[in-house]
C-alpha cells in the first residue's frame, strides 16, 4: 500500500502505511484501533479518536510495531504547540457542541 501524493508546490512524495504485524494487525482490527474502509487500512488516533487513513500523511512516522504514531498529526501538533497560531487559550470552559 504504497500511495504517492503531490504537495501543493509539485513536491511528490511517498506516504509510506503502517505496516503492522498480522498478529497486531488482528488485535488492533479487533479492538477497533484500525479499521478497513474500502480496502483502506484506516486507524485511530488515541486522542481525537477519529479514524484517519494509516499512512505517514496522517500519522508520524515512529519506531513501533506499525510504524505510525499512536496519535495522528493534528493532535500532535496541538498538544506540541498548545500555544500556536491557531490554538485558543482554554480560558473560557464553556464547552459548544
Ligand atoms: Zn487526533
């Protein structure tokens, strides 16, 4: 499952997918961590817990059984950045649905 994608300044670029185990495959398709959509491998973040397509567009690419970070790359950059541009400082506890 190799896919190519082109950035928007015409950079191509491989997203390399996760490439788990079937023993961890199974477990993971099992416990709901990665689901097939398609014939796509999808996974979920453990933190925003939505499902994304299991490649390194969505995920970082990690040392560990499938290769992709647990939580996908929008989740890591807020928690890495909790003050960037576009994070709102969580003053306001109001929480709209
Ligand atoms: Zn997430």
């Amino acid at each position: 499952m190799i896919s190519t994608f082109t950035a928007p300044n015409g950079a191509t670029y491989e997203a390399k997918s996760a490439n788990p185990t079937d023993d961890v495959l199974a477990r993971r398709l099992k416990k709901g961590i990665y689901r097939y959509e398609d014939d796509e491998l999808y996974k979920r973040c453990s933190r925003c817990k939505d499902y994304w397509p299991a490649d390194t567009e969505f995920f970082y690419q990690v040392k560990g059984d499938d290769g992709l970070n647990q939580w996908c790359k929008a989740c890591y950059q807020e928690w890495r950045y909790p003050n960037g541009r576009k994070a709102e400082k969580h003053e306001n506890k109001e929480i709209c649905a």
